[in-house]
C-alpha cells in the first residue's frame, strides 16, 4: 500500500522542484504523402497529422490532470522533409511551402513544436537534401512552429564536410533573415552528427525512417528533483552521490514510462521510447548547472567540470534503463546555455567558454546548445564549431549538436532576449583566428577506425 | 477498483476532515484509507479513495474537491494512484 511519505515526496517534487514531463511527442512517418505533385503532398501531409494528433494536445491535457503532473509540451517529429519532397520539390521555395503546411498543421492541432524539416546528409547530399538546405532560412523566416535540423556526420559514415560549410553560410543567413527578432530562427536550428531516429527533444526531433507509422516518444525532465535531493546528502562520498542521482533518475523516468503508456494506450498509437534527459529550463531551481554546482562546483566551467558531468550524464542513464525498458532519443544530462540560469551566470562571471563547453559536451548527452555568438562570426567558423562537435561525436560514437544563434548586430558582452522556453543568453566569444583554409577544402572527413581505440 | 489518492495540505482549521468526507459522500465515493498528521498547525492528510463509482467524472470531480479546499484555505489534490505506486515500487 503507498503510504503517505512517498506520496508527500512526489507531490513535493511536482509542486516544488518543477518535476513534470517535458514533451509527449508523436512521431509521423510522411513517406506515404509524398507525390509528384508539390499541391498534392502539401494536401497528404496536412490531412494525415491533422488525422493522426487531433487528439495529442487534449490527451496529454487530460493524462497530465488525472497524474497531478504537468505534461509540458506536446508535439511532433516527422520524417525528415528532404525525402518527403524529393518528387515534387524543384526549387527551395517549393520545401519553403512544405514548411508552411507543416506550421499550418502544428497550428490546427495545437503542439507547440513540429520537427523533421530536415536532411540526413552524413555522406552525401542528394538535390533534394541540398534543396531542403537552402531553403531553411526563409523557412525559419516564414514559420513559427517549424523545428529544422540537418545531420552532417556518423561513426559509420565519417563528417560530410562539403554539408558543414554550407550549414555554416545557412546558419548565418538565417541569423540574417531573422535578424529582426535576435536571430530567432536559429534557436530552431540543429546540425547533427549521430542524430537518434527516435528523440523527441526539439530541435533535433524527426521521425527516422527506421520508425513506424507512427509512435509516441516521451521526454522527461527533472533535473530540479535531483539538485534538490543532492543538497540533502552534501559532503556525502562518491558512492553515495551516485546512487542517490540513479534512485532520483529512476524515479523521474517511472514517471515518464507511465505518461507514455497512458498517452500509447489513449490514442491508439505505438509506445516507441523514453528519453532519459534531464532537460533545463529557464525556471529558477531547473537548472542542470545548479546540480553541477551541487557536486562541489564554483561554477560550471571550473576545473572538474567535464568529470562531474560525465558522472551525472551516466548516472542518470543507469537509473533511467533500470524504470523503462525502452530507452532512446538523447537519454542524458542537456547543457544549453540560454535555457539555464545556471548556466547564463557562469558565462556572466566568465566561468565558462565555448572551449569548455566543448569538452563537456565529450561527455554529455548533446552539443553546444543555445549559444549566442557575435553576428559578425563568420561563416567558416561556425562550420569549424560544426566540424569540432561533429570529429567528437564521430570518433566517441555518440550523438553531438550545434545550435548557435550569431545575433546580428550584436557583440560579446550583448544579452539576446529568445522568451519562454528558450530563454535569454549572453553573447559569447568566439576564437579570433581563422578556419578557412580548412573549411574550404571539399569532401568528407573519413569514418573513422573502429579497433586501436586510445 | 480504480483508486485514486487525495492530498489535503494547509493551515488547520475547523472541518477539513467532515468537508471533504461529505463531498465524496456526496459523489459515491469510499474512503480505504486515511491518515493525517499537524506538524506546527500544518495539517497534512493523505487519503486513499475508490473512485470506480464516482458519480462525475474524474476531472469534474477533482475540480470540485480543489474548489472545496480554497474555500477552506487549503490545498486539495486528487491524483490517479498509478503515478505513486510507479514512482516507489520495482
């Protein structure tokens, strides 16, 4: 029988450390859409996710009032765009409508988010793909619900690096095009190396073509809950430390693992995985710098920064595998810059840098994420951060991301202003020295060797 | 049976207990389990409730008990059990 103590602590845990989940998201296959009319796939693919998630929002309403948890965001992620339109779109405007009946159709069902206007171009680029590229910018321009990722590298594949350069000018022309919003469109932008078929986290979330039809993918979150148990075992050694982390994940994701067969079971649609993340946001006390603090941290950025999150990232996965039996998407600790406080103020006591960021991310479960850079950074350096995260996923076999936003007309020292979930961020400096000598050259980078591992 | 777990947590006044107790009489609902303690004039109750025969449904049911709190300054939550027995039990 449930006594009252473990139903006061998870009720303290909702109400007070910002417990809840973070995103249901349906997954939609749109291959069956595609046609070689651009009007008739536009009509395809609005008809079958306004048929699909007419009733997403409403059930994830409904599971979150009956639990007593908050179910924040619902969405959905969707084959990536570039294959969908490869019949019909000729030019990047024709992927630029494809973008518009998506928004149109987020609209009408109500998710705040829909991703998968993407391309998976690890080693090539298929017109389409390129197509799809170019037309981002205005795409991002034009929607307002549209989540847009591209993924230019893998283990098995190596870095396509002629798909790094122009994402750097496309990063830069989106800056430029949403400039008049702090380059808001770039905040909706990911380039990938290693992107799971099945994340439910925007802005990397599509539908891979591994999927089903359609699936329910749950993201959770909590890293609230784990900095608040840790402030009760303070001092406490290593041992201690990491099995309260697992108990605490463990918990968060049973959470998530019930959420998720609810909404399965509602609406009639597959339960494809629970990703473990512990997923920040700009709330006071949500914050995964706060947790690094916690451990013995001045700030995040100072020394034994990269082993304290590597600690949690893997504690938070061992406790996560044991509450569900499918686990998938990102499943770790997510460092984003603008969407946690804690970590806004290390960069504002100059704690922390896009170098150190980096090495964390070598042990984390993403990238460099909601990075505001100085507008003026050219587009050959963002293809070399691209190119850096890209060589650590490659090489570690994990998934590594870069979001960055170059801020038009702004500068290091600026505060950009993104609102709600995704925070604000302070610019921050990138190196002074130049890349393009590299990042000229055309190709890709080889896959790398699998043995001789140092 | 579908249970569900009732929450009441607040100042101590007068009545908490009889208030809630009619209104799921009130609404056809049977109480399995009670417990309560006052730390510091805080009253916190915690009760377990079958809710298979509740006579609205369960959204309109839970508004009705939280509403019933706030006249009473307090805080009253109805959550589906599954959500504990989850969270604290392999």
């Amino acid at each position: 029988m449930i006594n009252s103590y473990e139903v006061f602590e998870t009720n303290k845990m909702i109400l007070e450390e910002n417990l809840d989940v973070r995103t249901i998201t349906m997954g939609i296959s749109l291959l069956d859409c595609a046609d070689s009319s651009l009007k008739t796939t536009c009509d395809n693919i609005y008809a079958k996710l306004t048929t699909l998630a007419k009733d997403l929002v409403k059930t994830g309403d409904d599971i979150g009032r009956e639990f007593g948890v908050p179910v924040v965001n619902k969405r959905i992620s969707i084959t990536p765009a570039a294959l969908v339109g490869a019949r019909c779109c000729r030019k990047p405007s024709d992927f630029v409508r494809i973008a518009k009946t998506l928004d149109k159709a987020a609209k009408k069902v109500g998710v705040n988010f829909i991703g998968g206007f993407s391309a998976v171009v690890s080693k090539g680029m298929t017109k389409a793909d390129e197509l799809l590229i170019r037309s981002i910018p205005e795409a991002m321009a034009v929607t307002d619900r549209i989540c847009s990722s591209v993924n230019v590298g893998s283990t098995k594949t190596g870095i396509n690096m002629d798909a790094v350069r122009l994402m750097g000018e496309i990063i830069k022309a989106t800056a430029e095009r949403t400039k008049e919003r702090d380059s808001i469109g770039c905040a909706k932008l990911v380039v990938l190396c290693n992107a799971p078929d099945d994340n439910p986290f925007m802005a990397g979330a599509f539908h891979g073509v591994s999927e089903a039809d359609a699936i329910i993918n749950v993201g959770v979150s909590g890293p609230g809950v784990v900095n608040h148990v840790l402030k009760t075992i303070r001092g406490a050694d290593f041992e201690t430390l990491c099995e309260t982390i697992k108990k605490t994940a463990f918990k968060i994701t049973r959470v998530g693992q019930l959420v998720a067969q609810e909404a399965s079971a509602r609406l009639g649609i597959p339960f494809g995985i629970i990703d473990l993340s512990l997923a920040p946001t700009p709330a006071i006390g949500d914050s995964v710098a706060d947790i690094l603090k916690e451990i013995g941290l001045e700030h995040p950025g100072a020394p034994g920064t990269t082993a304290a999150l590597a600690l949690l990232n893997d504690q938070v996965k061992k406790g996560g595998v044991m509450a569900s039996s499918y686990v998938g998407g990102l499943s770790g600790a997510f460092i984003p810059v603008s969407e946690d406080q804690g970590m806004i103020d290390a960069v504002n006591a100059g704690a922390l840098s896009i170098e150190k960021l980096e090495a964390m991310t070598c042990v984390c479960s993403v990238g460099l994420d909601m990075i505001a850079i100085p507008g003026d950074t050219s587009a050959a350096s963002i293809s070399g951060i691209i190119a850096d995260e890209s060589a650590i996923g490659m090489i570690n076999q994990k998934t590594t991301a870069v979001r960055v936003i170059p801020v038009a007309g702004k500068k290091v020292g600026d505060t950009v202003e993104f609102g709600g979930l995704l925070g604000y961020a302070p610019v921050m400096a990138v190196s002074r020295f130049s890349c393009e000598g590299m990042i000229a050259r055309k190709g890709r980078i080889p896959a790398p060797i699998h043995s001789f591992k140092n | 049976m579908k249970k569900a777990i009732i929450t009441v947590v607040g100042k101590d006044v007068v009545g908490i207990i009889a208030k809630t107790s009619a209104y799921l009489a009130k609404n056809n609902i049977n109480i399995l389990d009670i417990s309560q303690t006052v730390v510091q004039e805080y009253f916190n109750m915690m009760m377990i409730v079958d809710i298979s025969s509740c006579r609205k449904n369960f959204e309109a049911f839970s508004s009705g008990l939280s509403d019933l709190g706030s006249e009473m300054g307090l805080k009253i939550r109805c959550q589906k059990s599954e959500i504990f027995e989850k969270m604290h039990r392999v």
